[in-house]
C-alpha cells in the first residue's frame, strides 16, 4: 500500500468519469453480480431470469453483459496511460524513469495473479499459472511500451497488425488432429498451445485456459483501445465533440466486431478479435456516457459510490479472495437474519456488499490506494 494525494474533491485536471466507470465495473465483480443472482430467485420472474442470464458469462460463442467486465477493466487500464505515461514524456521526462516503473508494475500484478492463484499453497503442480490480474499485467506491459515509442497513428497499426494477426494465426495454423480454422473449444489452436506450453490447472474451458499463452496478444489491443480514447480526451476538442467521438469509435467498433465476428465469432476464452472489437465498443459507449454525465453535465454524487471501489479496485479483487468479509458481516446480522424468509438471500449479498465498501471507504478516507 501507499500513501497517496488523492482528495475526496475532484483533482484538477482528473478526469472523474474514469474512475468512476472503474468503480462500476469492479462493482459486479465485488458483488453485483451476486446482488443479482439474489434478486433472480427472491423475485423470480421473465424480468429477472433475462437479467440474470446476463450475469453468466456465455458458454463458448456469443456475448452477455457479463462477458465485458473484464475487457472494460482492461479498457480503462488503457485509458490511463495517455494522462501517466504520454503526459510524462510530453514534460520532458526520461524513458527509462518510464520503464522502471512499467517494470515494476508488471512484476507486482504477476505477483498478486501467483498468489491469488494460490501460490502461498506450494501445490505448484496444481496451480493455475495464467489469470486475470497475469493477463492485467502483460496487456499493460505490452501497450505501455507502444505507447511511450510510438505517436496514436503508429499504436493504431500495431492495434491492428496484432488483430489481423491473430486472426491469420487461429485460421491457417493446423492443429494436429484438427486441421486448421477449427475454433471448437477442444479444436483451437490456442488451446492446443495451452495443452503443450502452459503447465498447471486451467481456466475456464477443459481444453485450454481462457487466459492463456497466444489469446494474450489481441487482450493487448483491449489495452490500446483504452489508450486511444485516452489520448482523444487529452485533446484541445470540446467536451460535447469528445463525447461525440467517443459515441462514433464505440458504434463502429461495434459494427466491425458483429460483421468480423461471421468470419472469427466472438468468443471470450478464445479473446478472438472480434470480441476485443465488440466489447471495446461497448467499453467505448460506457466512457462517453460517464463523461458526459460526470465531466461534462457535473452530475458527480451519484458516481461516488463507484468511485470508492474504483479508486482501489486491485485491493478488492484480491482481498476478497484472501478474506472472507461474510464473517464480519456475519457479526451485526447473525441474530436475526434467519428470520427473513425468502429475502435472507438477498439481504445476506446485501450486506456482504456493504462490508466491502465500507473497507475500501474507510482506504478511501485515509488516502491509501494499492497503486498498480
């Protein structure tokens, strides 16, 4: 942990709406997701059921609201570095100050994706060595280092190449016993690749790890989308014009991922790239309409919540791994919480929620923030 100078007040020049949309998708995965999985079978009902399916990630092909939590995340990391690292070079500062602390960061997110993966275990033979906060840090390592060498138009042709190649990369390679093209989850290259370089456990298919060795590569252009959107927000534009570009990158973004998608569906565990299209797209949509609701119409209250998790969202995504915040829950409701009937459940995620928050409000009010 580290001491930090954010205010509870906007800083100057900080643009809110970011981490705001950090907090709001760190939300479902600190307990949103769970709030809704309650209100499905407290209420049931085709309202609920359709809401809830959103929140499961889809089996193999297709996309659920649920499938773009971690991609937005990523987006957001993106976001960022426009405003950190081009910002610092712009000021003269030194490349190499810059990969120290890229470095650096990398290192410690593998750190913190080892031990959440159980690493203080010492079952190495069981251990998943691939993970989310992993793929966090080599998206962020690879993208960072794009931006500080190359200008937007030159990131954008590695964007690219990254995409197309990857596409080439799981259409025309053969897979022994496969052939080539196959993208069945027991078929793919990746997976086969997986099967053959990746030791330990796997995640989230049978075949392969939904986080694995090549599906690394189009997750680095999830990265890059955030950083153009980044970049299009430092510009001297308007703030309705940046919102209006923001709106048109998001819907065509989203097109081209559909109409990419006939050829090279959209399926998370492969990362394909038309799902990094498709999601960034939607990551695009979200970041125009926080900014035009908490930047530009100043509409901020509302958003305060999200932005306590959003200010220390890596605290809360591995401490509610290592700790079990239901038993200090447990404390104020134990007496009468089975008295509830048929609303335990949801008062129970309830307050599991409120326990979490209030941990990463009381961080909030000490100005402490795990920075990655």
């Amino acid at each position: 942990m580290a001491q930090s100078s954010v205010q509870v007040a906007p800083v100057p020049g900080r643009v809110v709406s970011i981490d705001a949309l950090r907090g709001f998708d760190m939300f479902w995965i600190t307990g949103g997701g769970a709030i809704i999985h309650a209100l499905a079978r407290t209420f049931p009902g085709g309202f609920t059921h359709a809401l809830d399916v959103q929140f499961h990630h889809v089996h193999w092909e297709g996309f659920h609201f649920y499938d773009l939590i971690f991609p937005l995340f990523m987006f957001i990391v993106g976001a960022v570095l426009p405003f950190s690292l081009t910002k610092y070079i712009e000021r003269g500062g030194k490349k190499r100050v810059l990969y120290r602390r890229v470095i650096k960061r990398t290192v410690l997110l593998i750190l913190l994706g080892l031990i959440y993966n159980g690493l203080l275990d010492f079952r190495f033979d069981h251990m998943r060595y691939a993970g989310v906060l992993q793929r966090i840090a080599l998206g962020y390592f690879f993208a960072a280092l794009i931006v500080i060498h190359f200008k937007p138009k030159g990131q954008a042709i590695w964007a690219a190449v990254l995409l197309l190649g990857y596409w080439a990369i799981m259409k025309l390679v053969p897979v022994p016993g496969y052939g080539a093209g196959v993208l069945t989850p027991q078929g793919n290259l990746a997976a086969w690749i997986d099967q053959h370089f990746l030791p330990g456990r796997f995640c989230c298919y049978t075949y392969g790890d939904n986080e694995g060795i090549i599906s690394t590569i189009p997750a680095i252009v999830t990265v890059l989308l955030g950083a153009f959107a980044g970049h299009w927000l430092r510009t001297e534009h308007n703030q309705k014009r940046k919102v209006l570009g923001l709106t048109v990158a998001g819907v065509a973004s989203l097109l081209v991922g559909l109409v990419w998608g006939h050829w090279f569906p959209i399926i998370k565990n492969l990362w394909t790239s038309s799902y990094v299209l498709y999601a960034g797209g939607w990551s695009l949509l979200l970041l125009a309409l926080f900014y035009w609701i908490i930047d530009i119409k100043g509409y901020r209250r509302w958003a305060f919540f999200f932005i306590v998790i959003g200010m220390n969202p890596i605290t809360i995504y591995v401490a509610q791994r290592l700790f079990d915040f239901g038993t200090i829950a447990n404390i104020f409701v134990h007496g009468f919480i089975d008295y509830l009937g048929p609303y335990r459940l949801l008062f129970w995620v309830l307050c599991v929620v409120a326990v979490k928050w209030l941990f990463l409000y009381h961080l909030y009010r000490q100005k402490i923030f795990l920075r990655v």
